[in-house]
C-alpha cells in the first residue's frame, strides 16, 4: 500500500532509505511539495550522496543503466527523475495523449514544453511509431485529428533531438531494474503524475521501496490549505490566525466553490498558498497574519459558480464550461421550474460577456502604457510589477466592480495574450446575437451558447 509521506521521512531519517520511491497524486502541488520534502530529507541524511538529475524526457534506459551501474568512486547516489510515465499501460493512450495536450496548451516555458512532449513521446511508442514517419501517419495511428497541437508538438520533439519511447518495454525495464535491485549506494527517486491503480509497476514499486500518494479530494482540501499555510507560516516565524485562514478561503472564493454539491472540481491550491505568502513576506518574521489584514489586503472573488463559469471560458476550457453551464442551469432549473430554460440560459450570456470585456481591457491597458502583451508574464513577476495597475485600470474603466485577485487576473492576461482586439470584439458581438436571438425566437439558447463554445474551441487551436 502506499505510505504516507511522514512515514517515509521518518524512515529516511532513521537511515533505512528506501532503494527506490515514487511520488505522484492528483495534486501537482501536494506532489512537488512531497518530492521535494523527500529528496533533502536524502540530502540532509547524507550530504555525501552524489545528486544526478534528469530532465523530463530523458530515455528511461540510459537513467536505468546508470541505477544499475556503480560508481567509479563508490559512495552513495541519487537519482532524480522529475517525470516518468513507465508503468502507463497501451489501453491507456488515448487519456495519456489528452494529458500531453492539456499540459502542452497550458505551457508557458520550454521546460514545461519539454515535459509535455516527454508525454507524447511515450504515447508514440506505447502506438508502436515513431518520428520518422509523417505527421498524417502519426495522427492516424493515434486516431487523432491534426487540426488540433500535434503538428506543432512533433515539431518541437524532432527540434529537441527526443526519440519516441519504448512503449511497453519501458514498463518492462523499469520492473527488471526495481525487482533485481540497483548499483549498491543506489537510490532511484521518481516523480509522475496520477498514480494509477491496478497497476503491476505500481506494486513492485512498493514491495522493494515506498510510494507516496498526494492527491486532493474536495473534502480533503481545506485541510490541506490550511496546513500548507502554516507550515509556510512557521518557516518564515510568522502566526497565522485561524480566523484569517477561514477568511482568506471565503475572499479566495473557495467556500463557494466547495459548496456547489453539483461540482466535481478541487480548487487550485497554488495560487491561495502563493496568496498567503505575498501575507506573511508583508507582515515579516515574528509578525501575525490577521482577519482585519486578509480583508485589507486581498481583493475578494465575487460571482461564486458564475465566476467558476466564466473562467473555464477565458481558460479556453470549452468542454468543461459546456458542462459547466448545463449543471448551472439544471440547478437554476430545479431552484425555478417555471422560468422558461431561454431565460436560465440567457442569464450566464452576461458570464461572457464580462470576461470579453476584461480581455479587451487589458489590451487596452497595454496599449495604453506600452506594454507588450505577446510576451509570456509568469506569475509572480505580473503579481510585482502589473497586477495592481491592472486590476485599478479594469475598475477604473468600469469593467469590473473592484480589483481581481492576482491569481485569476494573471489567467485573463494570459487568456488575452493570444487573441486581437478585433477577434474579442467579434466575440463580444456574437454574444450580443445571442442574446437577441434568444429572445426573438432564433435559435434555442440551449443549441446556440453551446455552438458559441464549441467554436472557440477550434479558434483556440
């Protein structure tokens, strides 16, 4: 069974290490956190050890022969794999592709596009191609269009010299490799994603080593904040109250999100995490995060589900706000029986509609102090320098009714980044066609909102 990551530490410490360890979940911030927290309790146990990190697409093979060849020095050895994918079975492609897709839609640096083309890699050998065929032949052995990235994530493998997995035989190496055990001093470290059940890597994995499991349930989740906060609060020898933690989650949106009991979604736990420590950097060491200080300094997220809503939509998440709105209207619909479904569906046209305004404003703004807004921002730079004079520009101007929290504003830069003004302008204009049809009697609301979505779906590839 998987150990709890305590355990795992204190086994560490003990100087019983285990020889191999896996660290995934459904959380990528819970994941880092305990991958991280697990290689410096190694470090810290031994400073000796001789530390070899590999980057996401590195040939499993040549990691695996190094697991199991000693060092020409001895002494004790840790191997780093920030991503491995080995033990994801061929019935499994088609989610393992969606996956790279999601990741390689959602990157903003190199690294982040090598790891999502280190995802593809092994879906092309788990289909048995590879890069010296075709985009056309690639596609059709995946059974996937190439209207959508794959053109443009092939191209980026065959630049960085990658070659495809070895499918299967992956899984088959890394089982040989844990089961016969590697060189002596050898520790072999690995990080993925979603752990998989049922898996037989998954199991030799724990019977000759640990697997950590970091995944972030709804229920799980306030918890989960709330000790990453004060572990965040003690380092920096900062208290932070409850009462400011209660309210923190109900500025950040967060109680509203969880009590929508037609969601499935768990909120996302770096950007309130990243929140806390802009507090406890402000209030300095020995300081104390406050209720009165939460409600000072942090702008409250208004809008509950419709917020939700509207942000699938900038993320270009269409699907999800597809479902999204069919769930809101469902739930509108049981709350009113009598109002016409036009008018339940006509009532989220506004959820857009802001979020095109927003997205015209900050190409606005950009133009309006020469900022260049094709070029990524990462977070924590636009969160310094531009956050606040934004979020005052879009009040300003009326766009919104007070100043958005850096976390979301960050996604609608990012969101506006890849479009013109002329084609939000165009995408305003068509929700106001909407509207007027719905209520002239044109085409059901139901049928035309969800046509609206879907062909963002095929602007934004």
């Amino acid at each position: 069974m998987p150990k709890p990551l305590p355990a795992v530490l204190q086994q560490i410490d003990k100087g019983n290490t285990p020889r191999v360890l896996l660290v995934g979940g459904s959380s990528e911030f819970l994941s880092e956190q305990a991958f991280h927290a697990i290689r410096d309790a190694i470090v810290a146990k031994n400073p000796a050890v001789a530390v070899e990190t590999y980057e996401p697409g590195t040939e499993l093979a040549s990691i695996l022969d190094s697991y199991r060849t000693g060092s020409l020095f001895g002494g004790a050895r840790l191997l780093i794999v920030s991503e491995v994918n080995a033990f994801v079975s061929a019935k499994e492609i088609a989610s393992l592709y969606d996956k790279a897709v999601a990741d390689w839609k959602g990157a903003k640096t190199d690294r982040k596009r090598a790891s999502s083309s280190a995802k593809l890699l092994h879906v092309l050998g788990l289909a048995g191609v590879d890069l010296d065929m075709t985009d056309r032949q690639i596609a059709d052995a995946l059974g996937v269009s190439l209207e959508g990235p794959l053109a443009d994530m092939l191209a980026f493998c065959r630049v960085t010299g990658k070659k495809a997995g070895r499918g299967e035989d992956d899984a088959a190496l890394l089982m040989e490799a844990i089961a016969r055990g590697g060189a002596p001093g050898a520790l072999l470290l690995m990080r993925t994603g979603e752990v998989p059940r049922d898996s037989a890597t998954i199991e030799l994995i724990d019977k000759h080593g640990a697997v950590v499991v970091a995944d972030l349930t709804r229920d799980g989740f306030v918890a989960a904040l709330d000790g990453a906060i004060q572990a965040a609060a003690a380092e920096a020898d900062v208290k932070f109250d409850a009462n400011a933690l209660a309210r923190l989650r109900q500025r950040l949106g967060f109680e509203r999100m969880l009590a929508d009991k037609f969601s499935k979604d768990v909120p996302e736990l770096r950007g309130a995490v990243s929140e806390a420590e802009r507090l406890i950097t402000l209030v300095g060491s020995g300081g104390r995060v406050t209720a009165e200080l939460v409600e000072r300094e942090v702008a409250s997220i208004e809008g509950g589900a419709r917020y939700e809503l509207g942000s699938l939509f900038t993320e270009g998440k269409m699907l999800e706000a597809i479902a999204k709105l069919r769930d809101l209207v469902a739930q509108g619909r049981r709350e009113d029986a009598k109002m016409p479904v036009e008018m339940h569906y006509g009532r989220f046209l506004f959820a857009f509609a802001d979020e095109i305004r927003q997205m015209i404003g900050i190409h606005s703004f950009a133009r309006a102090h020469n900022v260049n807004l094709r070029a990524p921002v990462q977070y924590n730079r636009f969160k310094d320098a531009l956050a606040d004079r934004v979020g005052d520009y879009l009040k300003m101007n009326g766009l919104v009714r007070q100043r958005p929290h850096p976390f979301p504003l960050h996604k609608k830069w990012e969101a506006a980044r890849h479009f013109t003004e002329g084609e939000l302008f165009r995408a305003l204009s068509d929700v106001a066609d909407l509207d007027i049809q719905r209520k002239s009697g044109g085409l059901p609301a139901d049928l035309a909102m969800e046509t609206f979505l879907l062909q963002r779906v095929r602007q934004s590839r």
